[in-house]
C-alpha cells in the first residue's frame, strides 16, 4: 500500500515538489493519527459520562457549572 503523499513547496523559487512519505515519517504519521483517534474516543466517553450523571442527578448542564 502506498503511503499519503507530501507537498513542499518553496515560496522563494515557487517550486512545488509532491513526493510519497518516507516510512519513518509514515511511522510518526501513524503514530500521531492514532494518538489523536484514542483522544477523541477518550472526550467522547467523558462527555457520555458526564451526561448520563447529570440525567441520573436530574440537572443541567447550567445547574452543573453552579456546583463548581
């Protein structure tokens, strides 16, 4: 499977250059992609968390930030 593409582009000489990730920056690239998922997933569950209490407690979200 080929890997995402990158543009560079030099704004001095206004040269573009679009050239296939190497596999160390694909790693890094992997990497990063799958940290981000697993800290959207993470707020995700927090934010379900966080609404299933405040319906267990019968309150709002505005009733919840008078309690802080």
């Amino acid at each position: 499977m080929p890997h995402p593409m990158i543009r560079l582009h030099n704004i001095e000489t206004n040269e573009v250059i679009d050239r296939e990730m190497t596999d160390s920056e694909y790693a890094e690239y992997s990497q990063n992609m799958e940290a981000t998922v697993n800290k959207e997933a993470e707020a995700t569950a927090k934010d379900t968390a966080r609404t299933a209490l405040l319906q267990r407690l019968g309150i709002t979200e505005a009733e919840a930030e008078l309690l802080k």
